[in-house]
C-alpha cells in the first residue's frame, strides 16, 4: 500500500515537472514579446530594450530555463528582509525556498500573489463540488425513484440542459435574475469580512454547481437504477424494510462509489480555477489571474498557476487511487 | 401526443419567461437634489473591466492606470482641457528664446500627501528617479532630448541629469540639447511628477505611492479596487470636493451596467454596443451622457517593403477604394472618419487639406499602374496571391476586418483574414518582413502632431523586431521635414510643417487612414463637474455630488418582480 502510494507520488512529481517544462517552452516559442506587454504597444524600442534586459528575456531560453528550475526549489536562510535581491520573492518553510520569481507585470513575488489567490479559489471550488454534489445526488436519486415517469423526463432533460448550456449562461441568468432583478444576492465581488464572502459565494458556487450537478445527475441515477437490482437490494426489500431506507441506505451508498472519482477530479480541476466563472462574478481566484496572465503573457504568472493547477489535478488523482484502495480491496492487490 | 403538446409548452414557456426576464425596460436615471453650487462631500464610484498593473508614476503607462494617477501625482506643468500646458505645482514657467532651457517657479507652501516640503530639489530627484537606467519606465525616451540623458540613462557615464538644474529652493531649471517644441507637452506628463521622498532615488517596487496631487491612496487591493481620499492640502482652497473615490477593476461591462442603474456605480464608461444605443435612444439618459475623445488614429498599415505594397500605386489604391463611410458603420457609436494623419484636436483641421478619399475609379485605376489590373465585371486580375491579414480577438477589428476584406476584393486584393492573440499580432505587425497588411492604430502619448509622425513614420523608428514604424516606410524627405518641425518653436511654422508632413504620408500612402475612437459614457444626474479633457480620459478630479439625503432603494419584491414578467 505505502509503496503503491509512494510510486503514484513520484509520477505524480514527474507530470508536474514535464507539464511545467512544457509550459515554460511553449510560453518562450510562442511568437510574443513579453517586454513589449510590459512596456505597452507605443513604448519607443529602446524603452522595449531596456525592460527585455531588466527581465532577463535577452538571454538564451536554455539559459532562462536552467536558471527558472534551480530557483523554483532552493535552500536558503530560514529568515530574510523581502527586499534582499537574491531572496526577496521566494516563499520558505524553514530552508526550503520556492521562488516562482516576480510577475512582469504586477512586479511582486508570485509566490505572493499565488498565496492571496490559491485560498479563494480552494473555498469556491469546495463550495461549488458541495453545492454539485447536493444537487446532482438529489436530483438522480430522485429521477431514480422516479423512473419513467413525467418527474424522471424532467430532471432527466434538466440535466441535459444543465450540461448542454456553457458556464457563462448559467452565470448571467442566475446573476440576472437573483442579483439584479430582485437584488437577493451581490452582483459580484468578493467582500472584505467573512459573512460577506459568504455571501458573495453563494452566485458564483451555484453556477458551478449546477453545471457539475447536471452530470452528476445522470451518474447517481443511471448507478442506482443499475444498484437497485443487485441480490443484497432486493432482498432488503423482501424483508420489508421502508422504500426510502432501501434507496439511500442500500442503493445509494453503493451508487456513490464512482462519484468520489468525479468528485476528486472535479475538485482538483475546480483548484486549477474556474476561469469564465471567476472572471463573470469578479472572484479574485487563480482563474481570474491565469486569463489576465496570459493575454499580458506575464510568464512568471503563468507558470505559478499552472504548476498549482497540475499540481492539484495530480494530487486529486493521487487522492483518488489512494480513497479506491482504500474503500476496495480488491485494488489493493 | 399529450406527452409532446406538454412538452412544447414547456418550452414555450421557458422562452417566454427567458424573453420577458432579458427585455428588461432601462431603469430611470436616480434624482438629483438640485443644488446649484459644488458642494463637498460624497463618495464617487467608478468601475472597469481592467485592471491596473502598478500605481508609481514612474513606470505605469496604461491610460486607466493614469485615471488614477492624474488624480494621486500632481506635476509642475498640467493640460487644459484642450491640451494646452499650463501651470500646476508650478505658479508659472518660461521658456528660454531659444528653445534650450525651461525655468519652473514652484507655489510657495506646497505639501506632499505625506506632509514634507515640494522643493525644487525633490522635483529633480522624481525626474531622475523616473529615467534611472535601473526603472522600468516604458517612456523614457520622451527624454531623449534632455541635456545629459544619454549619458544618464543609456551609457550609464553620469550619476545625475546634466540638463536637470536646481537653481534654488523653488525654482527647477531643465537644459536641453536641441530645442524641443513637444518638450513642455512631454514634460507635463505623468511619468516625471514629483513622488515623496520615501520613494527615494530609485524605483522600488514595494514602495508606496505618495505624490502630491489633489487625492491621496487611501487602500489598493490589488486586481479588485483602489481608493483615493481627498487631499487636505491640496493647493487649490475648498478643492477637491469629493471625500473619495472608489475605483472597482476586473467588473463584466454588464454587471457595470446592472450597478449603475442600481445607483452603485455612478458613472458607466465602458457600455457594450446595444447598451449605448439604449442610453442615447432613451430622452431620459441622452442629455446625461457624452463622447471623450482622446486623438487617436486608426486605419490600415502597409509594409513598403513587402509585395504588392512596395509598389506605390497599390498603396494609393488602398487609401482610395476604403470607402470610410461604409466602414465607420462597423460601430457607429464609436468611430469618426479620418481621411488625413493629423486630427482635427492637434492641427488637422484645414478644410483644403488634400485628404486619402474614398473613390473608386481612381483606385481601379492605381492597380492598373502598379501592374494589376482589376476588371469589377469579371474579377479577373489584381494581385494574384492572397495576403494574409491579422487580427485580434477584439470587437471592433472582428468585424472591421470583414468590411476591409470585402472592399479590397473589389480591386483584386485578396485578404487572408488570421486571428492570433492581441500579443502575437503585435509581435507579428512590428517585425520586418512578416506581415504586409495589417489594421493598426495609434493613441495619442502626449498632445503634439509629432506624436503621431515621429514614432510610426519616421525612418530612424525602424527596427527588424519591435519596429514601431510598422510600414518600414523610409522618405528622406519627411524625416528632415519632422526633425525640422520637432525644433521650431514658431506655431504657425510648425502647421504648415505637419501640413505638408501630412500630404507626403497621405500620398505615399504606408498607411490609409480611416477612423479615429471616440468612447460614450453615461452619468447618473446627481453627478455634477465632469469635464472631458483631450488629454485626460474619465477627468473627475472636479466632480461633485449632488445626491438627495437618502435615495430610494430601487429593490423590488419577488412578487413584484413576477407580476412584472406577466404585464
């Protein structure tokens, strides 16, 4: 079991590597000019110049890259000033030092702005899966229950709705109808104190949320329909226990399973942030900050999201095969 | 069958209700209380979709950045309304006869946010502080014609600014080493304001910013908002009359709407298309809103070095089968034709002035004379090959380049329409031999006619990558007429200089001039003061509010808002 999970650990460090390689070379070939991003598109050429150099951009790639990987992990004091030029945009604990650099744009340790952004984006992304998985558990146990029925037509054909409709849709009718017209909820934002964050989730939480419940819908149902039929329900029936406590105690626990697949995954994909939901409800997330990075083609920027966003999709992954071994034997062998 | 019947209706519906819900009527402007004169107080708020990179003068250079600058950095010399140089910090400033030196008297008591002294020497410690080789300042070559620049900021031989001058407490003299009629012009931008003395004599990028204008920074939350408070010791007495300003960064151009007439926002000015229509259709809002025109031009840039725009008369041909008129239809609501380089704000507004027109024949007839001949009838000839033309994802170049591509075709050039990201089409445009044609444009950096010709015609602007004269057009003739013209100091002389700048460009034709953006904002009418500058874009440093005690909340119930959909 540890040996597995250590195997899975060390491929999972070798995907962030490979896709953080990848990143980096894209970023570099593509045919931009990040100095002239920085510098605005009437900045005279020498002006250009001069930032190119301060960025370091007038060197080779190989050279950017080499340099890019001894700093992102490093050992260094356990203790420095936040202006100190060799360590001053690293984050540490004790000697460890990451150093993601300085965004181009923004002129501030990314590690910095990866810290203020990282924990909205975890507290949107819990409350969107929570919000989908309520949902798309109601709604599929009862279309299952329901089967067949005007009910099960309905919820069925909702979800295809939910599913088929883009987040952007979602996002403005909601904000439409439940902020601006009858002004239950913010507009958008995010808040300065923690029940106005509350508040200011509940939008951008639902349109994720209904989006991902669509199909989690369609999962819990088909998965009990198919349940309901295995010898332990049916017999639970002929005992003559209630219908609901066939359904949700027998049924439905064996229905889940394979939702603690999407839901981990889910989560993981939601860390990397929920770019057209961030950006529409003005949630300062990783998402929001990974769209701006990359039309500024602020590469510092783009390489901290995507190191933290392959990093969560792997780590979900890893939880998952990990939660499977767990809850079933039979992969352990 | 029933099944079916339900279903339709359902759908009906849903249709109904999504119809009803969206084709909402506009909200009512909020009331004012009626006050005749400014009085202090209130809160103004503004939003954007962007966001705002970095609030040090030295090194912001995006216009809504400088929205808030002009309002937290205060400099010697300021623009009117018109774009005219007057005096700021300084109570007055003159000009040596021959053009080499300029002399700033500082006010006397002036204060910076946080309490220390103006002085003479502090104004010349920000001017070096902002072209230190070591900033990242993205116009320092404004400067280039500052006495000891070079050696200052490119060889890196001198500590100081030979050309900057403290000739005693209140008084900043700058030296340059050729005359300049832009200098005072460039001089008034923000760039070079005096920043406090913590900003010491380098850019730091933790440092807080600190200056000296009307507002000072009260908070900024990076990607979200920024305030500003009034300054107390702000020179001029009783002004500003706002307590504060609020600015909201990275909002949806319909959620600024949504708020705006919720009263949460009190000026809008970025509407989508549908919505100024609306604003300006509905005589309620028409007399609240208003165009800014900062000068700007726009049109179509042709690489002189690449085929078939090498060719002269395939350039003219360009320039003359736009039909501008046609074009200006892609957004009615934001674009005024330009035929000529100069416009009518800086000088462009003589009425003989020999212009690029639209006219079809004559550009039939160019091709014929380059060689390519175009017969309409058939749509036989013209140049053989398709030329590619990008693009970037943007509203008015998406369908813009459609118009371009259909009027070209009509005299045999075929365009390759190619969408690529706003960076890779500016990598692309402003390096050599990679593109022929492209949209381009230009906004004004600081009010002078030698901004628009300098950098994107002049030859010495030419470069193999980030070439900012993007047509690589070279003439001999107009560079010596656009240095000579930069160094006269005689206005009139100088027209007529640009006058005739303007007819080279304009015949030789690397770029076809065609529109020039004008934005439309809208304010609610308690809103009172807003001034449109030609240089300053969203001005609200003289706002006041004239807001009623308490304005009724505009929240409706849920059956109010149910009842609503069914009327």
């Amino acid at each position: 079991m540890i040996k597995r999970a250590l195997r899975r650990l060390a491929w999972a460090l070798l995907v962030v590597w490979a896709t953080t390689t990848v990143t980096f070379f894209i970023n570099n070939v593509l045919p931009s000019d990040p100095a002239r991003m920085v510098a605005g598109p009437q900045a005279r050429p020498k002006d250009v110049e001069r930032v190119r150099q301060q960025l370091g951009l007038d060197r080779p790639v190989l050279e950017q890259y080499a340099r890019f990987m001894r700093r992102l992990v490093h050992f260094g004091p356990s203790t420095f000033d936040k202006k100190d030029p060799e360590h001053g945009s690293c984050a540490n604990v004790w000697r460890v030092h990451i150093d993601l650099g300085k965004s181009y744009q923004q002129r501030r340790p990314v590690t910095t702005i990866l810290g203020e952004r990282l924990p909205r984006t975890v507290m949107l992304a819990i409350a969107a899966v929570l919000v989908q998985t309520l949902l798309g558990v109601i709604t599929g146990l009862i279309a299952a229950v329901k089967r067949n029925t005007a009910v099960d037509t309905a919820t069925v054909g909702a979800s295809l709705v939910g599913i088929s409709a883009p987040t952007f849709l979602i996002g403005l009718a909601l904000q439409f109808v439940l902020a601006h017209r009858l002004r239950l909820l913010p507009l958008d934002g995010f808040g300065d104190t923690t029940a106005e964050h509350l508040v200011c989730i509940v939008l951008p939480a639902l349109t994720l949320g209904i989006y991902g419940a669509a199909y989690y819908t369609r999962v819990v149902r088909d998965e009990l329909i198919g349940a309901v039929k295995l010898d332990h329900v049916r017999t639970a029936r002929a005992k003559g226990l209630p219908m609901w406590r066939v359904w949700i105690r027998h049924a439905l626990r064996n229905a889940l399973v394979p939702l603690v697949t999407l839901i981990g995954l889910d989560l993981g994909a939601l860390v990397g942030g929920a770019i057209v939901t961030e950006t529409l409800f003005r949630w300062p997330g990783l998402g929001a900050l990974s769209v701006s990075a990359l039309l500024d083609r602020d590469g510092p920027v783009i390489m901290g999201t995507v190191i933290v966003s392959s990093a969560a999709i792997v780590l979900a992954n890893l939880v998952v095969d990990v939660s499977y071994a767990v809850l079933d034997p039979r992969v352990r062998r | 069958m029933r099944s079916i019947r339900r279903k339709t209706e359902l759908l009906l519906l849903s249709s109904a209700l999504l119809l009803f819900g969206c084709s909402e009527a506009t909200a009512p402007p909020l009331p004012a209380s009626g006050n005749a004169s400014a009085s202090r107080g209130g809160e103004l708020h503004l939003a954007s979709f962007a966001d705002i990179k970095s609030l040090d003068p030295a090194v912001a250079a995006d216009t809504l950045t400088g929205e808030i600058i002009e309002l937290l950095f205060a400099g010697l010399v300021d623009f009117d309304d018109q774009g005219h140089v007057v005096p700021d910090l300084a109570e007055r400033f003159e000009r040596s006869d021959d053009g080499l030196v300029y002399r700033f008297f500082l006010r006397e008591g002036l204060k910076f946010h946080d309490g220390s002294p103006i002085t003479a020497k502090e104004c010349a410690r920000s001017i070096e502080r902002a072209l230190h080789p070591d900033t990242p300042s993205s116009f320092a070559q404004f400067y280039d014609h500052l006495d000891g620049f070079e050696e200052f900021n490119v060889k890196k031989t001198e500590d100081h600014i030979r050309g900057v001058v403290v000739e005693g407490e209140r008084v900043l003299a700058i030296h340059l080493r050729e005359a300049d009629a832009a200098f005072l012009s460039i001089f008034a931008m923000q760039g070079v304001r005096p920043v406090c003395p913590s900003a010491g004599d380098k850019y730091d990028d933790t440092w807080q910013p600190c200056g000296a204008g009307p507002f000072k920074l009260d908070s900024w939350d990076r990607g979200r908002s920024a305030r500003v408070v009034r300054f107390d010791g702000w020179r001029e007495p009783g002004k500003p009359y706002l307590d504060a300003i609020t600015y909201t960064y990275g909002m949806g151009l319909v959620t600024q709407r949504f708020k705006f007439e919720q009263g949460d926002l009190d000026i809008d000015r970025e509407l989508l298309l549908a919505d100024t229509f609306r604003y300006q259709s509905d005589t309620r809002w028409k007399p609240l809103g208003a165009y800014d025109i900062i000068p700007s031009i726009g049109g179509e840039e042709m690489n002189v070095e690449m085929p078939p725009f090498d060719n002269v008369e395939v350039r003219r041909a360009v320039a003359a089968a736009i039909d501008r008129e046609q074009f200006r239809l892609v957004k009615t609501s934001a674009l005024v034709t330009l035929e000529r380089v100069l416009v009518p704000e800086l000088g462009g507004d003589d009425p003989t002035f020999k212009k690029q027109k639209y006219d079809y024949a004559a550009a039939l007839e160019h091709m014929k004379r380059a060689g390519f001949p175009y017969d309409p009838k058939t749509g036989a000839g013209g140049w053989p090959k398709p030329i590619v033309y990008p693009i970037y994802k943007q509203g008015l170049y998406e369908s813009s380049a459609q118009v371009i591509q259909q009027q070209l075709a009509k005299i045999g050039l075929r365009l390759e329409l190619k969408v690529v990201s706003y960076p890779t089409y500016l990598a692309m445009t402003k390096r050599r031999a990679t593109v022929a044609l492209s949209p381009a444009g230009w906004s004004q950096d600081f009010p002078d006619p030698s901004d628009f010709f300098d950098p994107i015609f002049a030859s010495n602007q030419i470069n193999d990558e980030d070439s900012n004269n993007g047509a690589f057009y070279s003439n001999p003739k107009l560079d010596d007429l656009l240095v000579r013209a930069r160094r006269e100091l005689d206005p009139a002389v100088r027209k007529k200089m640009y006058d005739e700048a303007d007819t080279i460009v304009c015949d030789e034709a690397p770029w076809a001039m065609e529109y020039q953006y004008k934005y439309y904002g809208v304010h609610q009418p308690y809103v009172k003061g807003l001034r449109w500058s030609t240089v300053w874009p969203n001005f609200v440093r003289d706002v006041w509010l004239d807001k009623p005690r308490k304005v009724a909340s505009r929240r409706p119930s849920v059956l109010g808002w149910m009842l609503g959909l069914l009327k």
